[in-house]
C-alpha cells in the first residue's frame, strides 16, 4: 500500500491535482485506489464528478451519541464496520471516503480511535491511497490516516502563494510526521510563470501550466476524469507518476 498525500491552502489546485494523480494511476492500471477526502470543504467527489458520500465522521458521530446503547450482540468494532460502509463510494478502479471534520481532541477521543482503528483495516485493501487534505493536515495530525509515502505541498506561482506554502510545509515539519517524501507543485494558473531556481525547503516536482481544459470542466462541473490524455496538466502530473510508480514501487 503506498500512500499519497496532497497539501495547500485553499485555492491552489489541490484538489484539482489530487483528481489529476487518481486519473494517472487508473491510467496506469495501479488499481484498486482509495481516494480520500480530508478537507472540510470536501469538494474531491465532485472535482472527480461523483455523488457526495456521507462522510464517516458524520457516521462515527452517530455512533458517538448511542455507544453505550448499540444494537444488542453486535461488538462495537464489528457495528462501526458495518455503517462505515456507508461512506464508501465505489467507482471504477477506485473508491471515495470523505472523512469530515472533527471538532476537537478532547471531546472527540472516542471517534478518532474508532477512526484510526478503522482506517488501519481498510487502507490494506488498497494498493494506492491518495489523499486531499486541507493545509493543516488535520487527519494526518491525529494520526487517524497513518503515515505518508509522499507528500505533495501545492503552491501557485506568484511570491506570496511560495511564502504561504514555505508555511504549510514548516507546520507539517514541526509535526514529525513520517513523510518519507516531500515536493513542491507550482500551480501556474495565474500566467505568472517562474523560473527553475526556487528557493523552497523541498525540490519542485512539476509545474502545472494553465490548461483550458481543466478550467472549462470545472467550470462545467463535468469531472476531471474525463480529461483529454492530451491536456498538459494532466500529462505533467502522469509523467511524474509513472516515474514513481517505476522507482518507488520495485
């Protein structure tokens, strides 16, 4: 199982790039994949022009309110499995799970060790994971989704969006998580193309050059999947994944 995760702040294509990843693998046959939603905006299912799943914090709460009184001889493991199946989405060659948002450690110790329990069960179904966080990397954080094989941390290309990402990735740093591998992605959606010597704590990946394509999808709400193989986005985003799958999964 090899685990991608996708960071920034709002507004950079993050999620775009995560749909444009999922794309890849499916096109690569690195199949079955699980594509997470961890972001509060949860907005992956409809980038990838799918119906809205309930999200499973939404199930693990209903569950949170009748734990003491759950169906009678049915263990609370074996309960929580059963419902959480409501919050898969199966499609072809991949699955979707929206995670939602937890409102805090304290009052919500309980749902996120029945979410780390669970997520350590399913995740082994899956020979990709790829997931869409928001910039704090809240899941990750309290280790409900594991560790990560690489991490992507988005930016666009002006100066303040590269200072804003700096930030993210020193938030994530100070973290100590296992991250085994960490890029750059430089979104050139605003024109304003850079240079290749940029000053960044990581290396730059790939850039994601403004694509007609992309934008006219979006804007017609119709999926990134069905993207053209022609757009140039998605080819740079295919490319680096190929060459990942060749080196990191021999």
């Amino acid at each position: 199982m090899f685990k991608i995760g996708v960071a920034g702040k709002g507004g950079t294509g993050k999620t775009t790039l995560s749909c444009l990843i999922i794309l890849s693998l499916l096109k690569l046959e690195q199949k079955p994949i699980l594509a997470i939603d961890a972001d509060p905006n949860s907005n992956l299912a409809e980038n990838l022009g799918i119906a809205q799943p309930k999200s499973l914090v939404e199930i693990v709460n209903e569950i949170e309110k009748i734990k003491n009184n759950l169906p009678y001889g049915i263990e609370k493991s074996k309960y929580l499995e059963m419902r959480v199946q409501e919050a898969i989405m199966e499609e072809k060659g991949f699955d979707l799970l929206v995670m939602g948002r937890t409102e805090g450690p304290g009052c919500y110790c309980y749902a996120n060790n029945l979410l780390r329990e669970w997520m350590e069960k399913i995740e082994k179904n899956y020979k990709f994971i790829v997931m869409d966080n928001e910039a704090g990397m809240e899941h990750i954080s309290r280790r409900t989704s594991g560790n990560l094989d690489v991490l992507f941390v988005v930016s666009l290309s002006d100066k303040i969006s590269l200072r804003t990402a700096e930030s993210i990735y020193n938030m994530i740093n100070n973290l100590e998580l296992n991250i085994k591998k960490t890029y750059l992605v430089i979104n050139e959606l605003l024109g304003n193309k850079i240079g290749n010597n940029i000053n960044f704590p990581v290396p730059v990946a790939f850039k994601l050059p403004f694509d007609e394509e992309v934008y006219k999808l979006s804007e017609e709400n119709k999926g990134i999947l069905n993207i053209s193989d022609k757009s140039i986005a998605f080819l740079n985003v295919y490319e680096f994944i190929n060459e990942l799958c060749k080196s990191d999964l021999q």
